[in-house]
C-alpha cells in the first residue's frame, strides 16, 4: 500500500496496454441501471480504477485514447490518470500487473507532462480487422477473428478500400447510439493483406466513429462476396445513407492496434 503524501503535486501516469476484450463489456464504465447494479458488465476502465485506487489508496480516474466496445481487442491502448503518490512507477507496473485478471497487461508504465490526455493529444490510431477466409471455422481463434467461409474477391475490396483515403465525411458508416459533432475523418491508410488463409484489414486514421471500422468491414465484406459493387463505397461516403451500409461485422474481429501522439512513430516511442 502507498498512501498519497498531500504535499505533493499531482503526477500524470501514461499506460500502454492490450487487452482480450472477450469477457469484458468494452473499455467505458457503464451506469448502473435502474433498480440495482451491473451484473456481469465489467469494463476494462473499470478495473483499472478498482485496481489503482487498491494500490495508491486514493480515488483514481482513468482517462483511455478512446472507447472500444464489448468484444473488441487492443494491443496498444493508451491511458492516463493522476496521482499524488510518490510511488515509483516500475513498482506501479509490477503491482498493478499483479492485480489485473490475465486478459488485461500493462507493457508499459510511466510519468508524463501534466496536461497529457490520451485522446485529445492523439494524432493517429489504425484499427486492425481480421477474417479467417477458409471453409472451416477456427477452434482456437474463435474469439479473435471473424470466419467467413466462401471466397472472397481480394481485388474488388482492395478497390472499395481506395475510396476510402483522404478526408471524407463518414457519417454513414456512424453506428446508431452515438452521435458525434463532426463526422469527417481523415483516413490516411486503408489495406488489405492475405496472409495464407487468413485476411488482415488495418485503418490508419485521425479519428473513428462510433463502430466505423466494423460498419466498413460489413461493407466490404459485400463487395467481397459479390454483393454488391466496389464504386458502392463511394457512393455511400457521399450520400450518407446510414441505412444503405452493409451489416456491421462482429466485434470480435476487431483490434485497436496502436494510437500515435506527438514525437511518437507509433505507441510508446
């Protein structure tokens, strides 16, 4: 235990984690519902706070780059939060490492300028997508990959993927629930790659929507089967038809891969 000294001045901690989303109910602690409390609604956010305050003995509020939802993965998510603690922050890493359930890992722990925030600072992040394309469906990565077992048309997606670079208002592909200001984007990266049988799909961009990545992999999951044209991705991006957008793809495929900020060529360098 290490008690916060009140004549110190708060210190600003940065966290870089992953985490398998599997059993937890997305990175946002939610609000209890009328009538009592969650029941089997932990969040990643929420653990962290529970875990922190545990070892710094003070309240703790951790601030994430961005919210992911139930199922989805991160293997470089950024947190911040504040403390008065002297605590050193390799001890930090160390105990709080030892507390977290085995899907949550702190790979990296340290103190940063004051006014760090981990989704106003942020640059970039890109989000990876991947998709098990064979007849047989995964044992092993059931959780971590969507299976899709007709052939898909590599050519046809890597076009609806080209429509998707430069700045665009993606409002269409905006899932219900969450309405942002401003839903344009810059989408500075959008590929695909076949490694064997499976299919990796990553967005590099300044900023997402609510469930975007996944509203695009529905799509072009369509365009991939033949479903529909490639051209089609530019259409949508033009129209704004939220309801013309292909079904939104499973969560489970998805990764927050790494988030950018300044001086940085990716998370944590």
């Amino acid at each position: 235990m290490c008690r916060p000294d009140p004549e110190l001045r708060p210190r600003r901690i940065r966290l870089d984690l992953e985490y398998d989303g599997t059993e937890w109910c997305g990175w946002q602690v939610q609000n209890e519902p009328k009538g009592g409390p969650r029941k089997g609604q932990a969040t990643i956010q929420e653990v962290l706070e529970e875990k922190l305050s545990q070892i710094l003995q003070e309240e703790v509020r951790v601030i994430g780059s961005g919210r992911t939802d139930s199922g989805v993965h991160a293997e470089g998510q950024v947190a911040a939060f504040s403390t008065l603690s002297d605590i050193s922050t390799k001890k930090l890493q160390s105990s709080l490492n030892s507390l977290l359930p085995g899907s949550i890992a702190v790979h990296r722990l340290r103190e940063v300028h004051a006014d760090f925030h981990p989704q106003h600072d942020a640059l970039k992040k890109c989000y990876r997508y991947r998709i098990l394309n064979r007849p047989q469906r995964s044992a092993l990565d059931r959780a971590k990959v969507l299976h899709v077992s007709r052939p898909l048309d590599l050519s046809a997606m890597e076009r609806g993927l080209s429509y998707l670079i430069g700045e665009h208002d993606f409002f269409a592909f905006q899932g219900s629930g969450r309405k942002a200001a401003c839903t344009v984007r810059q989408m500075s990266r959008a590929e695909l790659r076949r490694e064997g049988e499976w299919i990796v799909l990553e967005f590099e961009a300044n900023g997402f929507l609510y469930r975007m990545v996944r509203s695009l992999v529905g799509t072009l999951l369509q365009i991939g089967l033949g479903k529909r044209p490639a051209e089609d991705m530019a259409r949508l991006l033009q129209s704004g038809e939220r309801c013309a957008v292909g079904p939104t793809a499973p969560a489970k495929g998805l990764t927050l891969a790494w988030v950018r900020y300044p001086g940085e060529s990716k998370t944590g360098d």
